[in-house]
C-alpha cells in the first residue's frame, strides 16, 4: 500500500470516528435530568432512562472525549467535563477512596465494592484528562488510584494484583469481574488493564515508584500470564499464578500483543522492549493462525485443544484486531499482518458499523448478522460494556500509525 492509499484508509478511519462514534455518544446518552450517561441504549436505539451507571463505561466516556479533546479540539471538551464531574462527584468514594462500582440512574451506590479494573479505568481516564486539559486535580486523582491499588491490591508475596475489594477495601469472597468469569483472585484482563492504566500515568507522572512498578508488571505478565510455548494468554489464576481455565480469548491476545508493547516503549526499558516486540509478533501470529475466519474477521473463543467455543464476531474484539495486526506488521515488516489489519477493517465498515442507528453492532453471529437484545442480552448500542473506548480507540490509534 503506497503512502497515498495509507492517508485514504486514515481517512475512512477519521470519517468513522468523527462522523459516527464521536457524535453518537454526544446525541443519545447524555442524562441532561440526573447528570452524567444513560446506561444503556438498546439495539433500536430506546434510551433506558432508569438503568444502573456502571463505572467501567463512566471512566471509559472520560478517556475517550478526554483524547478527542486533546487531539480535535475543543469541540469535545464538554463531553470530557461532563465524564470528569460526574466520576469525581458520584462515583468518588469520599470516605475510602477510589470509584464504586455501580451507580442507580440518580447517581447513588447500587454496588460498592472496589473492582480493581475499574479503578484501573477510572486512572487511565483521569491520567487522559490531564493530558487534554492540564487539570491537576485529575492528576491527582490518578496519582491516589494508583496509591490505592498498591496499597490495597497488590500481592507482596506473589507479585500481580488481586481481582476486588470491600467498600473498605477489605477482603472479599466474590471478586469477579462479571458473571462469565470465574471467581479468581487474580486474571489476566484485570492486569491487562493495570498495565494500561500505569502506561497513561507514566506519560505524564515520571514517578520512581510508579515505574518500578510498571516494570515489575511488564515483566509478571510476560512471565506468569501470556503462555510463551503458544502465544496467547491464560485467563484466571490462584494466588500462585497457577492456571485455571483453558480458554483462549482471541481479542484480549492481539490487544495485549500490542499494550505489552506500548507499556514497554513508554517505560523506556531497552530489554523489555526488544522483549516485548517479539512477544507482539508472537501473539499475533497464533491469533493470525489460529482466531481468524476466512471472511478477515475474528473469532472470540476457544478452548486449548483448539475447539471453539464462541464463533461470535464481539465488536471490541474486532477493533483490537485491527491495531494488533498493523503492530505487527510494523514491528516484523511482515506483509500478512498488514492485510489482515485491513481485512478486519473492512469488515468493520461493512458488518459491524450500525448503518441505520449509528455506532457499532455489539455482537454478530458467525455468518455476520447482528445479534438482537431478544436474541443475547449483550446486544446494545450502549451499556455496561459497551462503550466507545474500544472503537475510538482504533481509530485514534491507526490514524497517527497510517500518517
């Protein structure tokens, strides 16, 4: 692809991000009556006026309009404040610190226990407001979520982080994630985003401790999480990081392959790079082999003998293929990450971008027909998770990685 053909495809990429995701989530899920989002919005785009508030997507609103702002302008400014208001003032834990986990629609806590994703997410998103808007109390606030997650989460012992805490931060017997997961104490998509949130932190706090820190998580996550005999992660640990499950979840390991990467570069650990680069070609490579369909697209489970065990086409995962595939490519040169980078996102544009409603589809069937709420409680265009951070995201991503 010539240089020209590259600025085309970042400019289909820009259309989608300015043209639909951005202005979708400014137009149907502000709460202009009780603050902050709506909770969900369903296929057919009805507003669920009276739905929970979930911290995951609150902090992921405030990533994403904190990044627009900082790289488009002060167009989307509002939005960033709106996102950073409404996580200080109804998800701040005032006593303990850090965010609860779930809000009903008038802003007070359904759930308050302290999933350490979620104070992930939220310092990920304060760390960006402070890159868009200079705000040091959003600086601030990063700085205590990591001094919580720390304090509270952290394994002295076996190093990584524990899955959840108490309101209070004490122990809990539940701490998973959702439903779907196993009740573990430790998991790879908890460090997967820990690691993510310390890499946007470090961009703009270059703390010693902070780094240490980054470091010895890039290196538990190469050690003990990603499986080096076969490329992808596993999923759900004990306290001594022995495995226990055998799925294989094809999104998380071509993001990862790309964050383990980032972490590392914005670190600026030589080894650990170098490290970390080969990691990436590696874990694209088995997704590559073994995770895509022959339409581009990528399956979203199986298990370790190689059966799958969800064919689904999850549109997170799709936007991650994406950016984990041109990585790649960028780091082997090898033309066959690159096609299928743009193969996903032809697929993209073609199955998943929700053409009648705007944003994105949230989940497809194997043959490439959207999921209906009757037919998966997953489907929406807005909920818990479903968010616009994974395809802003891919857009922000490609459009600097193409031009």
């Amino acid at each position: 692809m010539t240089p020209a053909n590259k600025n085309a495809w970042a400019a289909r990429i820009e259309k989608e991000l300015v043209g639909n995701i951005l202005p979708f989530w400014m137009h149907y899920t502000v709460d202009r009556e009780n603050g902050g989002f709506y909770g969900v919005v369903d296929c057919d785009l009805r507003v669920e006026r009276q739905s929970p508030r979930a911290a995951v997507i609150n902090a992921r609103i405030l990533w994403t309009y904190s990044a627009a702002c900082r790289l488009y302008g002060s167009r989307y400014r509002e939005m960033a404040n709106r996102a950073y208001d409404y996580v200080v003032r109804k998800f701040w834990d005032a006593e303990y610190g850090g965010v609860y986990w779930m809000l009903d629609y008038h802003g007070k806590p359904l759930s308050d226990r302290k999933q350490i994703y979620a104070q992930a997410f939220a310092a990920y998103g304060m760390a960006e407001y402070f890159r868009a808007t200079g705000n040091t109390d959003s600086l601030e606030c990063a700085r205590r979520l990591f001094h919580l997650i720390e304090k509270h989460s952290y394994d002295p012992v076996w190093k990584g982080y524990l899955e959840a805490r108490g309101r209070d931060w004490s122990a809990l017997a539940d701490m998973r994630l959702s439903e779907k997961d196993l009740n573990s104490p430790k998991s790879m998509n908890t460090h997967l985003h820990v690691m993510e949130a310390y890499t946007n932190l470090l961009r703009v706090w270059k703390d010693p401790e902070l780094q240490a820190k980054q470091k010895e998580l890039l290196e538990v996550t190469m050690d003990r999480i990603v499986n080096n005999s076969t490329g992808h992660f596993k999923l759900f640990f004990d306290n001594q990081w022995n495995s226990l499950s055998d799925r294989i979840s094809f999104g998380h390991d071509i993001e990862g392959s790309w964050l383990i990467l980032e972490a590392a570069e914005v670190l600026g650990d030589r080894p650990l790079i170098e490290r970390a680069r080969k990691l990436a070609v590696t874990m694209a490579g088995s997704v590559y082999k073994e995770g895509l369909d022959k339409d581009g697209s990528l399956f979203y489970e199986c298990n370790s003998k190689g059966v799958m065990t969800d064919p689904n086409k999850h549109w997170w995962a799709q936007a991650e293929a994406v950016v984990g595939f041109y990585n790649a490519y960028q780091v082997s040169g090898e033309r066959r990450f690159f096609d299928a980078s743009y193969r996903v996102w032809e697929y993209i544009e073609e199955k998943i971008v929700d053409n009648v409603h705007g944003e994105w589809h949230a989940k497809l069937k194997p043959a490439g027909t959207p999921y209906t709420a009757k037919e998966d409680g997953d489907a929406c265009l807005a909920g818990p998770w479903k968010c616009p951070y994974h395809n802003s995201r891919v857009c922000y991503e490609m459009i600097e990685r193409l031009r």
